[in-house]
C-alpha cells in the first residue's frame, strides 16, 4: 500500500524533512532512486540529455562501489547526486548507530548534503543523529511516487500515475534499478515529452 500524492498530513508530522521545494513556475524536480546500476542509469541518462534535463540521483553506496563509472557520468552530466545509505538500509528496522554508520559509509563517496531514505521510512531518533553528523543536511522526500517499484502495476497506471498527480514544482519519484526497468523504461520518455510539450523544464534539486 503506497500513496501516489503525498499527503500534507505526513508532511506536518515529519515537519524537519523535505517534502517540497516551492511552485517553482513550469519546474519539475526529477529524482532517481537506488542507482547507479549498468542498463538503466545510462538509459535515464540517454533520455534526460535529449530534453535538456537536469535530475537527482539518490545512490546506494554500494551500487557506487560496484559502478564508479556510471557514478562519474551521472555528476559529468550536470546531475545533482544524494546519499541513500551504502546497503538501502529501511530505517523502521534499523537500530541507530547501525543506521549511522551506514550512513557514513556511503557518505565517503558521495559527499553532498542531500539525503533520501530508503522506503521513506526513518525514525526521528534516526534524523536527530542524522542532522547532529553532518549539520548542513537535508532529508528529500517527495511530492509524487511513480510507482514503477509495483510489480503488479502496468506500465501505463505507471504513466498516468505523473502525468495525472504532478503539478509546477513537485518532486517525482523514480527509480533507476532492474526491479522498476520494465515500467521506466516506458514512462520515463512518455512523462519527458508529454512535460516539454506543457512547456515544463526540469531541474536538480539544489537546496
């Protein structure tokens, strides 16, 4: 059970995280999760040079570990890169100093002071500690969940999924992984130019 939009309800309760950048006029703020990988991190690549695209790449340390290369194109590319733990940690189920240290290590490689959950889910005893190692950070959630992690959602719900749910400044959530290939690889350059032709550009998230 997720949530496409999400709600100001969850917003109030997790006030210290970052759920939105502002109703930037025409602006849409894409974010790929969980890269970077070989296939699909070039893919989201490819399809965001052809429109001018700017992006942020949430990466899981270990996937850097495995794929320096495709790390080093992402930030080539002009994209913004945030850390998403070294092991896609759920930290729900993660005791704190664990969380931490996982943190850290992912941390070494990406530097950066944006930072996304894995799953979304995050104690509060987890931020303080969070904010308390690297005071400058910021925890980027998002406005629209695309969805393409469903295994049992169609690649065009995927679609309607962005196109029906975002509006000037949101924040969109992808993911650059195997699991979600088979709806990205449909919705991304559907999503990309049904935008351009609404006249939208698209950013990294800078703050």
């Amino acid at each position: 059970m997720y949530l496409v939009k999400t709600p100001w309800l969850l917003k109030k309760l997790y006030p210290q995280l970052t759920w939105d950048i502002g109703k930037a006029d025409r602006c849409i703020y894409l974010t790929f999760d969980d890269g970077p990988i070989p296939i699909v991190t070039p893919f989201v690549l490819n399809i965001l040079k052809q429109y001018n695209a700017k992006a942020t790449f949430f990466c899981i340390g270990d996937n850097i570990r495995k794929h320096p290369d495709i790390f080093e194109q992402v930030k080539a590319d002009g994209h913004t890169v945030g850390n998403h733990t070294y092991n896609h940690l759920k930290g729900w189920k993660t005791d704190d100093k664990t969380y931490l240290d996982n943190f850290l290590q992912a941390d070494e490689l990406i530097g950066g002071n944006l930072f996304r959950p894995p799953y979304g889910r995050i104690k509060k005893s987890q931020v303080k500690l969070l904010k308390e190692a690297k005071p400058d950070i910021k925890l980027i959630m998002w406005n629209v969940l695309s969805g393409d992690f469903d295994a049992d959602l169609w690649p065009e719900s995927c679609l309607d999924n962005v196109i029906k749910n975002t509006v000037p400044g949101d924040m969109v959530l992808f993911h650059d992984s195997l699991k979600a290939f088979d709806k990205l690889e449909f919705v991304l350059p559907e999503a990309m130019e049904y935008w351009s032709k609404k006249g939208y550009e698209f950013k990294a998230i800078t703050v």
